[in-house]
C-alpha cells in the first residue's frame, strides 16, 4: 500500500492530537483522528478519559460544530476504529452513519475484540480503508496498550538515578538529590505518562516517597502499588496523600491488612516464587487485568535488579549526575552474578540527552 504525502502529513496531525491524551486516556489507548476533504481538515479530536468519546466521535462532532459536512470525506485515526461495544458504542459503526468515503489508520487495534474487525465492518459499508501508514509512531505511542494486550503485562519502564559511577545512594541510605531539578521534574513527566508506579517496602519505610505527579499538569494520578510481603507499609505513609495505593502481598488477613484497608489501601493477593519473593511475572499480569497499561518501577536496587533480572524491564531510564559516591555506596541493581559474557543482558541506547547538568540514557532490550 503506497501513500501520498498529504496521507503522510495528515496522519502525522492525527498523531499529534493523540499525544494530547498521554496523561487522560488510560486504560484506553491514545487515539487522534482527523477528517479531510479536498485537502482541508474540516474535524479532529483525540480520545477523552474512559468513558468518554473516543478520536473519531471528538472529530466527526468538531466537524459538525464548524458546519462541515463529512460524507465522503477521509478520516485518518492513528489507531483502528473500534467495532465493539465497552463503555462507548463502536466507532465504525459512527464513520459508516457518518458516511466517510476513505478511512486511513495507523494500525491495527491489538485488542482481540476488535484486531480487523473495525477495518472489516467500514469495507463490508463500502468504505475504502488503508492501514500501516506511521504504524512505528503509533505504536510507539501507546506501547504500555499493545502490551497488554499483546503480552498480558505492561510496557514496564524502570527509572534509576545513579551517580557516574553506578551508585544510587550512600552506605547509610542518603540519596536526596542526587541528580538536579531538571531531571527530577523529568521523572514526574513518567509518573504522568504512567498507569501506576510501582516501589517496594524497603523505599517506602527508607524514604517515605509520594511517588505522585507535582511538575506536571495532570488531572489524573497514576496508582501506587508497594510490593509488600510482610504488610509493613505504615498507615500514615506519605504514598497514601491523594491517588489509589495497590499493595501486593500474601498476606491479604488479619490486622495489618484491615488497617491498610482503613487507610484506603486496595491489597492485592500475590503469590511467592520460589526464592521466597512476591512473584512479579504474575503480579505484572494482575496489574495488566486491571488496565495498567504503563508501569513505571522507581524502587531500590533490590526489587529494581529483580525486574531486570526476571526479563521484565521493557526500557530502563538512568538518569546519571556528574558525581561520584564511592566503593561503598549502594550499586543500581541487584542482580545475580554473572560468571561469562556471553550471559551478560546486551541492550541498545534508544536516547541520550541532556537535562541541566545530569544525563538521561534511555535503553531497551
């Protein structure tokens, strides 16, 4: 299938409006739509909160409000319109009331209950439908809903923030700040992009963090979900300041469980592996049934070494500061030593930039 330039610049504006929902469409995926006539854009939207109207409603209704009639008209969506109902009707069955002549997606919707059949239902209408016009970008876009539902897990990104020589805090625990302002503030546009964010009980007793969005715009919070086999979390921890707190244990009973319960705790019963810790391939798969679609992982070198060791990192972002902190201060993961090279993890650098004074290096797999 061959593309033209105006299909290329159109779905790059549908791209950009789906960037708008980075922070307000989960767990739906990022949508933007467009709709063309002779040229022109006469209608775009992205999708709204869960519940709310999807790209392609947003688009057809900004076209309405100009005046603009849509009947054989282009709709370029970055992702392909739905054909199922959830807690909106399907958007194919809109574009096909609406009369659209030509409808352009990015690609196909990874959800089994629509993966085709959207695409299927505006062909069975007579519509003329395309597909895989900048499916990287879209798919790069909303890479925490192909996962899931792909996968069964989340795109789970693990964030450190380590000295130049590999340390994330001193012998006696002090790490508050090892990198700058810049970077900080940084981190928070991840906790926005997220789902939930995701720390152990050792972070949470060690340094009593909010993990909460503050830098960045935001009218929704993501989750936080405390690995805690033991129900050490304390009541009064700062995690339970506004947002939903997750903690995954065992141990589901008794009294602690009740009065985390009472300060708005939602536990999640989670099984032990065997080396005794909480199974984390099947607690990724729980957080997945309960729509996470991004998972970002700020924890010590523990649970963080875990997640890398166990495969599950999708992308790692270490922020590195021009310091250095010593032989005895705490390394960025632990992880079980490696004995030839050829068992070492190899992963690829996917960004380096600069913020203030420190570095962020993106890598994956």
């Amino acid at each position: 299938m061959s593309f033209s330039g105006d299909d290329h610049r159109f779905m790059a504006r549908a791209l950009q409006l789906a960037e708008r929902g980075r922070y307000t469409t989960s767990p739906n995926p990022r949508v933007g739509c467009v709709v063309v006539r002779d040229g022109s854009i006469i209608g775009e939207g992205w999708t709204q909160p869960a519940g709310q109207n999807h790209a392609e409603i947003q688009a057809l209704n900004d076209a309405a409000a100009r005046g603009e009639n849509v009947r054989g008209a282009t709709a370029y969506v970055t992702l392909e319109p739905c054909s199922h109902f959830g807690r909106t009707p399907p958007c194919a069955d809109a574009l096909v009331r609406a009369g659209l002549g030509r409808v352009v997606s990015a690609m196909e919707d990874p959800n089994p209950l629509v993966s085709g059949n959207g695409l299927r239902r505006l062909n069975d209408a007579g519509i003329s439908t395309a597909s895989g016009l900048l499916a990287a970008e879209a798919r790069e876009l909303n890479a925490g809903f192909v996962s899931r539902m792909t996968r069964g897990r989340p795109w789970v990104r693990v964030k450190i923030a380590a000295s130049a020589d590999g340390r994330t805090a001193l012998a006696n625990g002090q790490s508050q700040w090892i990198t700058g302002e810049a970077a900080r503030r940084d981190v928070h546009h991840w906790r926005a992009s997220a789902c939930a964010v995701l720390t152990g009980i050792g972070t949470v007793l060690a340094d009593n963090p909010q993990l909460n969005v503050r830098h960045v715009p935001t009218t929704r919070q993501p989750k936080r979900v405390i690995v805690d086999a033991r129900l050490d979390t304390p009541p009064t921890a700062a995690l339970f300041d506004g947002g939903e707190v997750w903690i995954a244990t065992p141990n589901a009973e008794g009294p602690k469980a009740d009065a985390l319960r009472a300060a708005g705790a939602v536990l999640i019963a989670s099984p032990i592996d065997g080396s005794g810790r909480i199974d984390l391939p099947r607690l990724f798969s729980e957080l997945a049934q309960r729509g996470i679609n991004e998972l970002m992982v700020e924890a010590g070198a523990r649970l963080s070494g875990a997640v890398i060791a166990a495969g599950l990192a999708d992308e790692i972002l270490l922020y590195l500061a021009p310091c250095l902190m010593g032989n005895d201060a705490r390394a960025m993961a632990d992880m079980p030593p490696i004995s030839a090279m050829d068992d070492v993890g190899r992963m690829r650098w996917v960004d380096v930039r600069k913020l203030g004074d420190d570095l962020r290096l993106t890598l994956r797999p």
